[in-house]
C-alpha cells in the first residue's frame, strides 16, 4: 500500500517523536498497516537533542535487575538501587503516576533496556541512575528505533504536517488533511508532543487536534526550565557547578513546597541544572511567581549547631580569616559571594567576628535566599506541563473516552515527569501499549 493510499490504513500515528515511533512499530509487528506522520523533514528530532545530544534513555530507580545492562555501571550504584514501577511513578504527579500503571506495567524499564539491547544498542548506567547508550549518541537510539520501525513495515511520511483532522460518521474513518495528502485511517495515535522546545517542531499542534473531539486541555506551562532569579550576583558565578544542594521552594507565606537535593549550575540568565529543572515543574503549574523564592542549602550534610561549633573551635587556632573556615566542598567564587551577601570581609579574622555575623552565616549557608523572577519559558523547557485530561482518556488501553478509534499518549497528555530519563520511560511504556491495543 503507497503512502498516498485511498483506502484506510489500519493505523495513523501523527507525530514520529519517542512515543510515536514505538506505537508505529509495535502495530506494524502485529500485522497492521500503519502510517506514522511527521511534520519535521526527519523523525525523532526532540530526541536528538535529548541528554546533551546523549539521550538518557530510562532510569535505573526503575530497573527489577541490572543484569540486562551490557555497558558499565556507575560504582556508586548497587543493587539496591532497582525498585521497579513504583519508582518510575515516583517521579510523576499521583494522577499521572495511577494513569501511567498500566502502561509500565506493560513494558517496564527492563523491557525497555532489553529491547534496545536487542536491537543492537549497549546501554550503560551513570551517577544518579541515569540509563544511557553506551555510545553517547542520541543519534544511534534514533537509528534503531528507525530501522526497526521500517523493518515491520510501518511507512513514514515527513514533511507532513497536519492541517485538518475529522471523523466521516458515514464510513467510520478519520480523514487527515495534511499540507500535501489527504489521509484515510480506521484509527488515530496522537503523539505530537507538547510546547516544549518549539524548535524540533514541538508548537502544541495536538492540542487543538484533540479539542477538536471534545478533550479538555489543560493549561499548558514549561516545565524542566531554567530559572531566572532577580539576584544579579548570581550571573557572575555563571559556569560554576554544585555538585549537591538542597533546593526548597518557599511560598510567598513562608511555607515550603517542594525540595530537590542535586546539583545545581549557575549560568549567565540565571539557574539550571538537575535540581533547578526539576522543581521548575511544580513551579510550572503556579503561573504567578511573585513573592516565591528559592532556598539553597549549600551544605547539606551539615547541621547548623556543627557548622557553628566547627567555625568556633577553629577560630580559636590562630588569626585564621573567615574566608579559610568555609565548607572547603564550596568553590572560592561562592565562598566570596556568600560573605558579601552577609556583608562580612573575606580577611576579616574568624575570631573578631561578631556572633550575630557568625549566626547569619550559618544561616546563609543553611538558608541562602533567591527571589524567584521566571523561567526561561517554552524556548528552553525540556517538557510541558498540562495537556489533554487525563480522566477522558483509558490509562488501560489509551482511548479516548469521547471517540472511538483516537488514542493519545506522549507529552500531548497532561503527563510530565522528573529529569533523569522518566519521560523517555513514559513514551516508551505508553507507545508500547497503544500498539498492543489499537
């Protein structure tokens, strides 16, 4: 059957992105003609891009045994770190993590990490339990997930972007209009991503194909963004990374309502980062950020009352400066922005202190405050939160519940999930499912 074929396929996929791609080919081993729509002038562009071009492919968090890993394991990763589903959930909202159950009950991250294995790409795990190719190439993970794609049978149409979508009652099709073809399907997959780095191709058309039939959206943000604060200083420590902080989002009355303990990057806008991007979801779904802040822990691992003693008990040994008694885990540059934010001399001598400078920076140390301004927005943001209504579609089969015959997963969902690879789990677990079901 040609691309441009009257009669119906079996399947439409509209949009060639992670999720799409595994829908397709897992139709097509089934033995249904398939026809997978890519708008851009190649498929899996967003994954190219994915990882700093690495593609980090699932997390380990997720794994139930690490013997299907051929690559290297990080020596800082034990057995224990597998937990199976449950701590890929972890990482989504309660509603999407109970949406998301049968999907990665279906194809969980073993049968994620075994089926690209198969396929002729070694993986490895890195710090953190990130899952990656063992080549570093977000390029090979598009390559297989290509070739198996066509292997099966399924065509793939670029250049197609989607104009038009309508169901003809009268033969029970859908007919897709594209910019060049006009296309007959007896059901639709849509996977067209959401907002988020608009320049793969990812503008948020699927939203107004899926309120074309009925679906609720819910309101779209960025998310997995960096984050712009008002403190100017922070751009002079531009390229600076800690490796381990704890980030707490404190509300304008004071109260906190999301942390992260990772590593954070100081970049010329601003924050990013693992646990600047993770906590930019919740973020994401307040809107108005006005009054909120950021609270860095700089040294975690240490109580207030033992930074204090330790600053005592050393200033004792001599006319040591206040800069030499900093947590040596700090580089210089933070070291010297800390002391200028609590207003003390980098060679004021330790034991001249007054107490309550010494209180204020412990405190600062412990508590180290950023008026939050914004984000960077779509441009930048890895995912988006928001999407089609999770209650209008069946997480056990991933129809709609408005029209027969259309099914959505992917980011057009309201599904988004921490960094480290949980997102790449969800298209994967979810594409795999829809094909098994349409």
């Amino acid at each position: 059957m040609s691309v441009n074929a009257t009669e119906p396929w079996d399947l439409i996929v509209i949009g060639a992105g992670a999720a799409g791609l595994f829908a397709a080919m897992t139709a097509a081993e089934r033995g249904l003609n398939v026809l997978l729509l890519e708008k851009n002038r190649r498929p899996g562009v967003k994954i190219l891009m994915s990882g700093g071009t690495r593609c980090n492919l699932t997390n380990a968090r997720g794994l139930r045994s690490l013997d299907c890993i051929s690559g290297p394991i990080d020596p800082a990763i034990s057995p224990a770190i597998c937990q199976g589903v449950r701590a890929i959930q972890s990482a989504f909202t309660p509603d999407a993590a109970r949406f998301l159950a049968p999907s990665l009950k279906a194809f969980d991250v073993d049968s994620t990490v075994r089926w690209f294995e198969s396929a002729g790409l070694p993986t490895k795990i890195e710090e953190n339990g990130k899952i990656f190719p063992l080549s570093d190439r977000a390029a090979d993970v598009l390559s297989v997930l290509e070739t198996a794609t066509k292997r099966v049978g399924a065509k793939i149409a670029i250049n197609q972007a989607v104009t038009g979508i309508a169901f003809n009652d009268s033969n029970n099709t859908f007919e897709i209009q594209t910019t060049t073809d006009l296309h007959y399907a007896k059901n639709i997959v849509l996977c067209t991503g959401g907002k988020s780095f608009p320049g793969c191709g990812t503008s948020g058309d699927g939203y107004a194909m899926a309120a074309h039939f009925g679906h609720t959206i819910i309101d779209t943000k960025p998310a997995l963004v960096p984050i712009v604060v008002t403190a100017d200083w922070v751009r002079d420590l531009k390229g600076i990374t800690l490796p381990d902080v704890l980030v707490k989002v404190v509300s304008p009355d004071g109260q906190i309502t999301d942390q992260r303990r990772e590593s954070v990057l100081f970049a010329h806008f601003g924050l990013t980062g693992p646990a600047i991007l993770d906590i930019s979801r919740g973020l994401a779904r307040l809107g108005a950020l006005k009054g909120w802040h950021l609270q860095f822990d700089l040294v975690p691992d240490l109580k207030p009352e033992q930074l204090d003693q330790d600053f005592i008990t050393r200033s004792r040994q001599g006319r040591v400066t206040v800069g030499r008694l900093l947590p040596e885990s700090l580089p210089n540059r933070v070291k010297d922005q800390v002391l200028e934010v609590c207003g003390i001399s980098n060679n004021a001598i330790a034991a001249e202190l007054p107490k309550e400078k010494r209180k204020l920076l412990i405190a600062t140390l412990k508590g180290l405050n950023l008026p939050i301004q914004g984000t960077l927005g779509f441009e930048k943001a890895e995912v988006t939160s928001g999407g089609v209504a999770l209650s209008e579609v069946d997480p056990k089969t991933l129809e709609s519940k408005l029209r027969t015959g259309l099914f959505l997963i992917g980011e057009v969902l309201d599904i988004d999930g921490r960094i480290g690879g949980y997102n790449f789990q969800a298209a994967w677990s979810m594409g795999r499912l829809v094909g098994q079901m349409v």
